[in-house]
C-alpha cells in the first residue's frame, strides 16, 4: 500500500543526505587557512587497504596556514606523504619521520577562480541528483495513482510537495556555493 507521508519523508531524508554530502565535498575544497577537514578524506594504502586520513592519524591546525598530521603508525608518514602528493591539494607536505607538516600556501587569484568552479561543479552533480531523487517520486506518486491507491486530487497535491521540497533543497544548495565562493575569494 502506497503511503504519500511516509514517501515523503524517505523522499527528504534523502535530499538531506545529497546536501549533507555537498558540504563534506566543500570541506575538502581549500581556502587559504589550514583546517583538518582539508585532509581527513585523502585516501592513503595502508598495508594494502585504502584508508581514510582521519583514520591513521591525528590532524590539527595549531596555526592558521599549517596542518601538522601524526599518524599512529610511525611506519605510515611515507605512505601518508605519499597519499597527499597525490591528491589534488596543492601542498607538499615536509617531514621530519615521525609528523608530516603541511604549509597552506597563500592562494593565487587564478586558483581561487579554478576552485570556485570546481565549488560550481560539485554544486551542479548534487543539483542533478536531487533532481533525479524529485523524479523517482513523481514515478513512485504517479505509479500510486495508476494503481488506484490515491485519488487525481491527492496524486497533484503530493506532485506539488514534491516539487516544493526540491525547490527548497536547491536553493539550499545555492545559498552553500554563495558562502563557499565568499570564503574562496576572499583575500
């Protein structure tokens, strides 16, 4: 039995988790000061597997434009310098053995602009996906209302609901690339 409410819900739940993977996306988009979040996601081989940053080591920002990183493993530092070499952050990482020290260089106009698009691009891919979630619930009312399990007037109410939390996680959306351009753009 087809339950509009309960469709609904899923349907949010779902937006929620789109925006929230926006924003995990932003903290991995670099500003000109060091945060932690710039680096946890980097995706290291450790004894084979790929593991999360966070995973392996202690990061902290004891400066504004330095990230030191420490990982548990003593072992692992090459493997983590490695790992931040090859992501596309744009920091060289200096070590000393035992902790990777991590200078956040001051940001180029050009870069800054290469970083808002690259904010633009992930704001457009989550677009797209809240798109296809409104999609899959209009199929899923319209399927409803095939069926018989609500009336004409219940299958445009839901339609319009549907629309209206789409429109509402968009501009949501937005408002998270107008703050992120501002916080990449300013000096």
């Amino acid at each position: 039995m087809f339950d509009p409410d309960e469709m609904l819900m899923e349907l949010e739940e779902r937006m929620m988790k789109t925006e929230e993977a926006l924003k995990q996306n932003f903290n991995g988009i670099r500003t000109g000061k060091a945060s932690p979040a710039l680096v946890e996601n980097v995706m290291v081989e450790y004894y084979g597997c790929n593991t999360r940053l966070k995973e392996l080591a202690g990061i902290s920002a004891p400066e504004p434009r330095l990230l030191v990183i420490q990982p548990w493993d003593a072992s692992a530092v090459a493997a983590v310098e490695k790992a931040i070499l090859a992501s596309n952050l744009g920091i060289t990482p200096m070590s000393d053995g035992k902790t990777l020290k991590l200078p956040i260089p001051e940001l180029s106009q050009d870069r800054r602009q290469a970083l808002a698009k690259q904010a633009k691009g992930a704001v457009e891919d989550a677009k797209v996906a809240l798109r296809n979630l409104r999609r899959e619930g209009n199929d899923a009312i319209k399927k409803a209302l095939k069926d018989s399990d609500i009336t004409e007037d219940e299958n445009k109410k839901l339609l319009d609901e549907v629309q209206k939390l789409t429109d509402r996680y968009i501009a949501s959306l937005d408002k998270e690339l107008t703050v992120k351009e501002k916080e990449l753009m300013t000096v």
